[in-house]
C-alpha cells in the first residue's frame, strides 16, 4: 500500500506472549544471523526520477526491474499510472513509461506486479492489466469492480497457476484464472492483507497485514488461513518475498525489512522511508525497495545464500 495512505504511528516491540510464539522484536535469535542490520546509507544503487513507485519486480530473463508508479493519488481514476522500466545492472531508466493504460482501459495506480509468461500484470484501482513484458503494450484487463473492491493491492501465482490478488480494503483475496474472477478468501483475521508471495518452501502463499495487531498468515487456496509467525504485528506491512526458506517483508511502520523464519523476526535493514513492495533480484541476490513519497528505488545487497 503507498505511503500516501499512510498516517504517523511510532513502531512499538511487542514482547512474545504465552505458548511459544514469538512476538515482534528487533532482538533476533541466533538462528537468524542472516546479515547485519544495514542503514539506508549502506545501499548499493539509489535510483531517482520515479512519480510515487509502489511497487518492483525482476524480469530474471531481460534482467530488468519494472517499477509501477502511482503518479498522483493512488486511489484517483486519473489514467496517470504507468510502469517504468529499469537494468537492473546500473540503475539506469531505460523507459520511463514502459507500459501504460488505453483509452478503454486505463492504467489509473500501478500497484503490485507480477509476471507470468511474457505477461507483466499490474494491479490497479479496478482491476488487473496484462501489459507484454517485452513492448509494453497492453493486451488484458481484467475487471475486478463487481466485487466492490476496497484497495486492490498485490499479485502472486499459486501453485494451480491461477493468479492471487489481495484486496486490502475488504480483507479478501481474489481468484483470476484466465478472465474468470472469484472471492478466494474473506476473512477480517487476515488484517486487511496487502502483500503476498508464494512461499516455494512451504508450498503456500504468504499474507502480510496492513492492519495492526494482526498476523502474518500461510494460505492454501481452498483451506483456512494459517497464522505464523510472530504473534502480533504493528501492522502497515507491505511488500513480501520468499527466500532461502525465509520470508522477507516491508515494514511501514518502522520504515524496515524485516526476515521471518521458524525462530522469529528481526531488522535486516533500516530505510530511509516507508518502504512499499519490494523485489528480489535473484541474479544478484538484491532487494528493491520503492518509497512512493520519495519517488525512489533503493537497491540493497543480500549475502550469499
């Protein structure tokens, strides 16, 4: 969700609570000595000259970071959304508005991506666009507004192919399977969940919570979601990536990233704002973070797996 949405809220440690789970710390147990915590100051790559980016993803194959960018208020059908193309070698802009909306189906807040095929999909005010991953041009828009969405957020496949959408607003996950919309989940406890990823090493998709004072949850399409984690969270969590059978996640609510596994949260890394959806460059083991009211991309290394 962009920091435009966001009000001020002071990032409070919760202690963990009775039954073994791990509550929400910057203290991390020696099984999480995954990398020093690293300050904004230790990035690798600054990149500038966005208009509110929300979101990033790796394209593995042409080596490039699309960035999705709001370009005005997120939640305003201004047609102003667009989708920028970076290297992801040097940083450099190669196409500021790689791909945008049509006259018919305009591109109003580009929010999380995802990419299947030679499809980049981006998630907007009122539905999901299908853009080719090479050109840019736009060729799917699938429309999402009968359900009356409140924040359409995030985009992740599950494992029977079909793409996951969150929908922040109304705390739901949507189903799209070719241009077939479905009601996934809805269910309050998962918090208003705005990120998602599939989790490779659980086989289950990941849900962070906007909402405070609820759970990170594992889910499988067709069963009930399943709280992991630490057994609160302040909330304002944003972007979320699996890797080395961790989960990596944004937290607005203390502008860092945060690593998660069966021992318990910790600090990985300090940012200089409230950082929004992040990407994992697998080829060079970074994270990407975009910061919407700094209309900027940050790049931090990660160690060696």
């Amino acid at each position: 969700m962009g920091a435009n949405r966001v009000g001020a809220m002071l990032f409070i440690g919760l202690t963990a609570c009775n039954g073994g789970e791990q509550g929400w710390t910057d203290t991390a147990p020696e099984t999480l000595t995954w990398l020093r915590v690293q300050g904004a100051d230790a990035s690798v790559m600054r990149i500038e000259g966005f208009a509110g980016p929300e979101s990033v993803r790796y394209d593995p194959v042409q080596d490039v970071w699309f960035v999705g960018n709001f370009d005005g208020d997120g939640d305003e059908r201004d047609g102003n959304g667009f989708v920028s193309r970076v290297s992801a070698a040097t940083g450099s802009i190669e196409a500021l508005r790689f791909a945008v909306g049509t006259e018919a189906t305009p591109l109003h807040a580009a929010r999380g991506t995802f990419i299947t095929g030679d499809t980049l999909w981006v998630a907007d005010i009122d539905g999901v666009h299908g853009f080719d991953r090479v050109t840019g041009a736009h060729h799917t828009f699938v429309d999402v507004s009968a359900f009356e969405p409140g924040f359409l957020n995030d985009i992740a496949q599950g494992a029977d192919g079909a793409l996951y959408v969150t929908d922040t607003g109304r705390s739901a996950v949507y189903r799209i399977a070719g241009r077939s919309v479905t009601e996934a989940v809805v269910d309050e406890r998962l918090g208003g969940p705005n990120g998602i990823t599939w989790d490779p090493a659980r086989r289950q998709l990941v849900l962070v919570p906007w909402q405070p004072d609820h759970r990170i949850h594992l889910w499988e399409p067709g069963t009930a979601p399943r709280a992991f984690g630490p057994s609160t969270t302040p909330g304002r969590l944003d972007g979320v990536e699996a890797i080395d059978r961790r989960i990596l996640f944004a937290s607005q609510s203390d502008s860092s990233l945060h690593l998660l596994d069966a021992g318990g949260t910790r600090v990985v890394v300090r940012t200089s704002g409230a950082p929004a959806d992040i990407g994992i460059d697998t080829s060079r083991r970074r994270v990407a973070v975009p910061y919407v009211g700094l209309n900027r991309v940050d790049v931090w290394q990660l160690p060696p797996q």
